[in-house]
C-alpha cells in the first residue's frame, strides 16, 4: 500500500492481527471472552492504552535514553492504565467487576509493550498513533468475536440476548477455559484457509500455476520465476 497511514491500519486489523496472526495477548483474550461485552471493554481499553502510549512515545522517542528505555515505557504505560481504570470504575461498574484484575494488567499486555519497542520509538506520532489504531481495533475485533461465538455457543445468548431457545441446552464447555482455545484455534483454521485459496488464486490468475499443488516441483513460496518455470 502506497499510503503509510492506511497500511498501519490494515496491518493491525489484517496482515499482523495482534491476537489471531501474532497470538499477542493471549491471557486477556482468553480470559475475558466468555461474553461478547466483556471483549468490547477489554478491546477499546487495551485500544485507547495502546493509542495514547504509542503517541507519547513516539513524542519521547529523543528523550528517553536507551539505557532506560523499557522501564520508562512501563511507566507510561501504567499511568495511562491508572487513568483508564479509574475512569472504568466510576462511569461503567458492571464492565469493571466484569473484568476485574486484567484491566491494571493492561500495563503487562505484550501488544502494548511490543508495539512501544518495535514501532512507536522508531514512527514519528502520525504513523505510531495509526499503528496504535488498527492494532487496538484489530485486537478488539478478535476478542469479540471469540467472545461472541463463546457466548452463543455455551449460553445460547449474543451481547446478553437470548437467541437459541431456552429449551435447546448449550455446550457450556465454551464458556470455559477450554473453550476459549477450541474457538480461537477455529477462527485462524478458517483465516488460514481463506488465505490459502486467495494465495492459489493469485497463483493461478497471475503466475502461471496450473493449480495442481501435488505434481508441482515448487512451493508456494518461491520466487515468482521458479513458480513459472514450474508451471511451463
């Protein structure tokens, strides 16, 4: 993509999905995902955190010696994490209970700290904050979706309402921790499906490739010319 502002934004929602590409913030997403809400809160915290630490620092990035680099990131992070606690306590406490010791363990969440030491400290405070975005919104619409199909799936409900009847009893081993991975492993079982076939696509409309993967001398991944040749 030619516009750095929207690659970061597909980057974080798509390419480098934080929790379904990068598996970061595992603990959370597996944590909270028992109901859908509860993944809405956890996500835009975690998004606002990540925005507004990725701005600092990107704006810190001169100042702050390498030699305390890490440590100084800890505590921006955690007073950014102070504020949105506090904020979460007095104006949404059903979301607060709900979540309980993961929203000060936000300070931890390796998204926020991988981002702050692989892009924010090197971005300049445009590209760190858009980079913030998709990969807050990205993180978000995972921990949704895994705990929406959680939710559906164990209690029969979506964002609180009943959709399956009462009288069908649901699976509740996907409210449990269990389910938590079966889902997840299922979601990135149809990504990587959806990616393959768009990759054999692009293969078969572009380069050449017969699509007859078992009598090919060659990979996938090769270089365009050995995918040619193969293919001739």
């Amino acid at each position: 993509m030619k516009n750095p502002y929207i690659e970061r934004l597909y980057n974080g929602l798509v390419k480098e999905n934080p929790v379904l590409v990068l598996m970061l913030g595992m603990c959370p997403t597996l944590a909270v995902s028992t109901k859908a809400m509860n993944g809405v809160g956890m996500g835009i915290s975690t998004l606002a955190v990540l925005v507004l630490s990725n701005l600092v620092i990107s704006l810190l990035r001169r100042a702050i010696p390498d030699d305390v680099r890490l440590p100084a990131y800890i505590v921006i992070v955690a007073s950014l994490v102070t504020v949105t606690e506090l904020l979460i306590e007095a104006y949404l406490p059903a979301l607060y209970d709900a979540l309980g010791i993961y929203i000060p363990l936000i300070v931890v969440n390796c998204i926020i700290l991988g981002r702050a030491e692989a892009y924010a400290n090197k971005a300049t405070p445009g590209l760190a904050v858009m980079d913030g975005i998709g990969m807050g919104i990205g993180f978000t619409l995972a921990i949704t979706l895994t705990g929406l199909l959680r939710e559906f799936l164990g209690a029969g409900t979506a964002f609180g309402f009943q959709v399956i009847p009462k009288s069908v009893e649901p699976m509740a081993i996907f409210i449990q921790s269990p389910g938590a991975f079966l889902v997840i492993a299922f979601i990135i079982m149809v990504m990587n499906a959806i990616g393959i076939k768009t990759r054999q696509r692009k293969l078969v409309e572009s380069e050449g490739c017969d699509g007859l993967c078992a009598n090919c001398a060659v990979g996938c991944d090769s270089p365009k010319n050995e995918v040619k040749e193969a293919a001739k």
